[in-house]
C-alpha cells in the first residue's frame, strides 16, 4: 500500500497544477480575442510558457507519483 500522506500531498499538488493549466488556457483564449498589438503577442509568448511550465511540472509530479510498497501486506 501507499503511504497515504504521500498519496494526499500527491493528489493535491496534481490538483493544484491542472487548476492553473486550466486558468492559463481560459486566460490565452481570452488574449486571443483581443485586438493583435505587441502587447498582446507579448501577453501570449508569457502565458504560453507558462503552460508550457506546467505541462512540464505534471510530466515531473507523474514520475515521482506514490507507488505501493512491496512487501508483506
């Protein structure tokens, strides 16, 4: 079995990160209906790297995500 702090802490941090994937995205859909200035293009590089970052970080928490212990049960 996992231990069940890790396994809470793990769900939460995923939790938390696909919260702001989700944020990031409502946030660049919303940049794309705006008028293309440099600012905007400047916004959406920002916001793209930024998603960009969290993509990475659920790729990182999947590899490190709580495995059962193998032993007697």
């Amino acid at each position: 079995m996992t231990d069940l702090a890790q396994q809470i802490i793990y769900d939460k941090v995923s939790a938390k990160i696909q919260n702001e994937i989700t944020h990031t995205i409502n946030i660049i859909n919303s940049e794309m209906e705006k008028e293309v200035t440099d600012e905007t293009i400047k916004n959406l590089s920002n916001y793209f790297i930024i998603l960009s970052n969290l993509n990475q970080a659920i790729a990182l928490l999947k590899n490190i995500k709580p495995t059962q212990k193998k032993g007697s049960p």
